[in-house]
C-alpha cells in the first residue's frame, strides 16, 4: 500500500473513530483481565460467600455511576482529553492494588478491603472513560457517525474483555495472580501515552447547557431499557465462573469469550441497520436474541450447550447500547451530547452494580440454577419497554403530522 492510500485510508470517519476508540480497549481490557479470576480469588482462596463475591465485583459500577456525570460534566466543558488523562491512571493505580491485594491472599480481611478500594478506583476509571473517547471520535467525525462511533467503542469494549478474560485466567494459573495487576499498569501506561498525544477537542461551547439531572430524565426511558437488558450481560459476566463450578464443567471463560466475539460479530455485521430500522425496533429484536440465549444457558447440560447461550447472549445484547443509545442522544442539543452519553451509560452501571448483589442473593436463596431464568426475565421486561416506547414515538409523529396538516 504507497503514502497516498495510506493517508486516503487514514481520513476516512470509520478509521478515524477506531483510532480513538483503541483508548477504549486499553480501559476495558485493564477490567477485563480479572473478570474471570476475582469471582473465584474471593470465593475459594478468600473464603468469602457467592454474596460478598458478587457484590465485590459489582461495587466497581457504584463507583462508575457516581463518575458518569462528573466525566459528561469535564467532556462537555473541558472536551474529551482530561477525562480520558484521568481514566488511564486510575487504571494504573488498579493495578498497584490488585498486586497488593493478591500479595496479601493469606490475610483475607486485609486482601479483601484493598481489592474493594482497587474495584472503586477501577469504577472511577471505567466511569471516565466509558463515554469520553466516543464523544472525541464524533468531535472529529461530525454527529451524523454517531451510530458508527457507539458501535465501534463497543466493539473495543467486548472485543477487549474477549481477550483480556481467558488472558487473565491463563495468566494466573501460569504465572501468578500478580501478573494481572503487573499488566494493568503496562497497559494504562500504553494509554496514557495515546490519550496525551491526541489533538485536546472540545463541543459547541455557545448552545444553553441543560442541568445534568434534566438530561437524565430525557434519556432515562431508553436507558430503562438498557438497565434491564444489561442483567443478561451482568449475570453472566459476573456469576459463569461459579456456575462452572456449581456444574463442575471447566473454562467458563470460554463463555465470557463467546459472548465478546458474538458481540463485536453482531456490531461489525448490523451496526447499519439501527439507521435502516431505527433504534427501538432494532432494540425489541435483540432482547428477543438475548432472551434465547439466557435461556439456553439456563436448559443447558453440558459446557458447550452453555457457550452456545452465551453466543447467543453476546448477539442480541451487542446492538441494545448503540440502538436505544442512538435514540437517546438525538433528543439531546450539540452542547449536552457528552451529558448525554453519559446519563445514558450510568442505566448500565445502574444495572450492573445490582446485578451482583441481586443475583448473589437468588443463588443463595434459590439456587445457582434458577441465576439466568431470572435475567432472563429482566431482559423480558426490557422487550416490553422497548415496544411501549416504540408505540409512544409512533403516536409522537403521527400527532406532529396531524398538525402539520391542519396547519398548512
């Protein structure tokens, strides 16, 4: 390929976003090493309940959520660079603590108080990060590559859990619990040193901002959905390790990478038709997906049975961000578009942060079998919301036509 094809390619909107995005995979890869080793760290080496483990692993999104609005605040006032500066070290910090904390195994009070400050500060990170390099890959491209720039910042998400989960099991098992923690740090400090030598971006500085509670409420009935859609993702992510185990099947995460790879396949291969169908009803499609896919793993006999569910998981799930998000954002002006994002993706850490505890407690009180027929309900209930407010935005334009026509 010679310097002009080079430089054609390297102008075109789609590499440009992945450009930005890769900020994205160095934050979620950072999350995605221990995925499928703390749940087990905790449990096992620990001593702790399914309870504790499940909340541990959850307390991240608390953190994440608190965060979301101070980082739609910083992109939308100071532009996208200075939450991402910010993001990357607290990822560094993360994995000073989780060497720390892994060091510290045989006092597990100890070990596990310094695991949960490490979850917070990852929380901090993946809360500055989540929404920031999107909003600087639009910056550059213009709002019309908006569903573009979603789709491709989770395909850098999952695709970087993908990798990072099996890595991360691997890694422990052959080198050490440590070398997770040692890993972090070299990737946070690979994204630090991108994120500073970015162009600094900033939005329409002239539009009226709207206060950030006003944009939540705007946003909230898509991110309903999307809060309970992310039940699916947050069961499985969190609990597959210890269903393995309530199985005695072996590499549970293999379904954690089933699951990334189906969700960058579905990105890469109908990531138009949210433009083409329109957000909602590409949504009601994809909980419907998602739903079968939970209630595979749920029937499921056998650990291949169970990746086939968790493939089917990663399908459906892979569009509901971007499709209700797309509809989100639109209802915001230029200068609340990081607001915005970032109102939208607290539903996902709302969800994910009681995923943990509420599901810990249903394979307490019920059993380990009865974790996915529940989400699976939850995302059910999400299908129902996603077609009531399909019908409201029906009723919506058909009353703005009526009185275009009687108002000629």
């Amino acid at each position: 390929m010679n310097h002009s094809s080079l430089k054609s390619l390297s102008q075109k909107p789609s590499f440009i976003i992945a450009n930005y995005v890769l900020l994205t995979f160095y934050g979620y890869f950072s999350i995605g090493l221990t995925l499928a080793v703390l749940p087990i760290f905790i449990h096992q080496q620990l001593g702790f309940n399914t309870v504790i483990a499940g909340a541990v692993i959850s307390i991240q999104y608390i953190m994440t959520f608190l965060m979301r609005a101070y980082a739609g605040h910083i992109v939308d006032n100071r532009g996208p660079k200075p939450a991402v500066i910010a993001s990357m070290i607290c990822f560094l910090l993360t994995g000073i603590l989780l060497i720390t904390s892994f060091t510290l195994a045989d006092k597990p009070l100890l070990s596990l108080s310094i695991l949960i400050i490490s979850r917070l500060v990852t929380g901090c990170g993946e809360g500055m990060v989540g929404a920031s390099p999107v909003n600087w890959a639009m910056l550059r491209t213009g709002e019309k590559h908006t569903a573009t720039a979603i789709s491709y910042n989770g395909i850098a998400n999952y695709s970087s859990m993908a990798i990072g989960a099996p890595l991360g099991v691997w890694m422990a098992g052959y080198v050490g619990n440590w070398s997770l923690g040692a890993l972090t740090i070299a990737t946070a400090i690979i994204g630090l040193l991108t994120a500073v030598r970015k162009p600094a971006l900033k939005g329409d500085q002239d539009t009226p901002r709207k206060p950030f509670l006003k944009v939540l409420r705007t946003v909230s009935p898509y991110g309903s959905g999307l809060a309970l859609a992310g039940m699916g993702f947050g069961t499985l992510s969190t609990f597959i390790t210890l269903y393995y185990a309530f199985n005695r099947w072996n590499q549970a995460a293999i379904c954690i990478t089933a699951f990334s790879l189906f969700f960058v396949l579905g990105r890469l291969l109908f990531a138009k038709s949210i433009n083409r169908f329109g957000g909602l009803r590409v949504a009601i499609v994809s909980m419907a997906v998602e739903s079968m896919g939970l209630l595979i793993l749920w029937l499921a006999t056998n650990p291949h049975i169970a990746v086939l569910g968790a493939s089917f998981t990663g399908l459906g799930f892979s569009l509901i961000f971007p499709a209700l998000g797309v509809e989100a954002v639109s209802r915001a002006s230029a200068s609340n578009k990081g607001s915005a994002l970032g109102a939208y993706g607290l539903f996902i850490d709302i969800s994910l942060g009681v995923t943990g505890p509420l599901i810990g407690l249903v394979a307490k009180g019920l059993g380990m079998n009865y974790i996915f027929p529940f989400s699976m309900a939850m995302v059910l209930i999400g299908l129902v919301t996603c077609v009531i407010l399909k019908e409201n935005t029906g009723r919506e334009i058909d009353t703005a036509m009526d009185l275009t026509t009687d108002n000629p």
